[in-house]
C-alpha cells in the first residue's frame, strides 16, 4: 500500500509519503509536483468537492467531532467565489445577494490552493484522492480528546508524540534539518504527517456511508 500526502502552505505543499513501515518527506512547489510519484490513495489537507452555497454536510460534522474548537474547520468553499472575483469584499457582497454566508479571509486566501486541487483532482478523476482532516486524525491519535491549539508549545509537543507512537520515528529531524529553507513552519509539516496517516491507515470519515457528489461528481467526505 503506497499512500501519499500533501498539505499546502503559501508558497508550496509538504508531501509525505507511506509505504509499509517507511515515511519520507518531501516539499513541492504544488500539488500535481507532489502527487507526481506513483501512490495508491492520496490524502489533501484542502476541500474536495464543492457546492454553490458553500455548505457541505462533512464540514458540519467535522465541526461537531471538534467541539469545541469548531473553528478548526474551514467553511464556505464555492467555486465562483475565486472563478468570478478576485477581490473578497466584492465576493462577499455577491454571497450576501445570494442570501449566503460570507466567507473568512482565511478561507480567501486558500482560494488559489483550493481551485488548484479542484482542478487536480477533476482532471485525475480514476485516482483515488480524498480529503483529510488532520485535526480529525490528531483527535482520534489523542482517543478521542480534544488537543491544544496547534501552534501551542504543548499541542506541538503532544501532536509530535502521537505521531511518534504512530510510526513517524524521524519528525523531530524533519521539522529541523529537513524543513529550513522549505517555507512550511512546523504544523505543515506535522498536519502533513497526520494526513499521511489516515491515507495509509484510515480509521473513518464524515459522513459516513456512500460519498454526496458535488456537481462535478467529486467527492464531499472528510477521512481520518
């Protein structure tokens, strides 16, 4: 089993990838460069599968499994908002006449990363690519409790036990040596990990069941 996996930062993507007892970690400027080795199921940390409204029911239910850090789940991901606009409040303005939600600048300025996996995925369509929560992974690797903020000295430090105790013997190397001069900071590099770790090994996703199709037939379900 070859699993592999990408979490985008501004300027570019970590990758790490799986295969039996073996983890290796790579940076890529992005995703198809990440995603260009031969791998048997991918996870992304960055939506797959969109509605027009921006609502989809895995964000609801990853929220739910998060409480109470809710807010770890970006939401409101909408082709035409990158497609049609490129400034946010003109984009916000056309939401709100639309009767919808605004979206974060947070989410925004995903918006290049988001429509460039759009576009990645659709066009690999055969391939098996899912979305991957990481703080999803992290919760379950935690059993179930919910865990500091990431960028916490003590969320750092537990996220990088768990990982250890998953397998991922040299991150500690990786987030020196390996990571200067990439552009990730250290949570790209441990949310890659996780995402890693449920492509490899999934433990379940959000909803459960058969995957809801956006309207390009790509799925809207988050693994962990």
């Amino acid at each position: 089993m070859r699993a592999a996996a990408h979490d985008g930062f501004s300027t570019g993507g970590v990758a790490d990838q799986a295969a039996g007892h073996r983890r290796t970690l790579s940076f890529h400027g992005d995703v198809a460069d990440a995603l260009s080795r031969p791998f048997d199921r991918a996870g992304i940390d960055i939506p797959i599968g969109m509605t027009d409204d921006g609502e989809r029911a895995c964000d609801r239910l990853a929220r739910a499994r998060l409480r109470p850090h809710t807010s770890r789940v970006f939401t409101g991901a909408r082709r035409w908002l990158w497609l049609e606009f490129q400034d946010p409040d003109k984009a916000n303005k056309e939401a709100r006449r639309r009767g919808q939600t605004a979206v974060s600048r947070q989410l925004w300025h995903l918006g290049p990363k988001i429509m460039e996996v759009d576009a990645f995925v659709r066009a690999n369509a055969a391939r098996e690519i899912r979305e991957v929560h990481p703080e999803l992974v992290f919760l379950r690797l935690n059993g179930g409790t919910p865990l500091p903020r990431k960028k916490s000295e003590e969320g750092d430090a537990l996220r990088r036990k768990l990982l250890k105790r998953a397998g991922f013997r040299e991150i500690d190397r990786w987030l020196t040596v390996t990571r200067i001069g990439s552009g990730a900071k250290r949570d790209d590099v441990l949310d890659a990990c996780a995402v890693a770790l449920a492509a490899h090994e999934p433990s379940g996703c959000v909803p459960e069941g058969p995957q809801p199709l956006d309207g390009h037939d790509l799925p809207m379900q988050i693994w962990f």
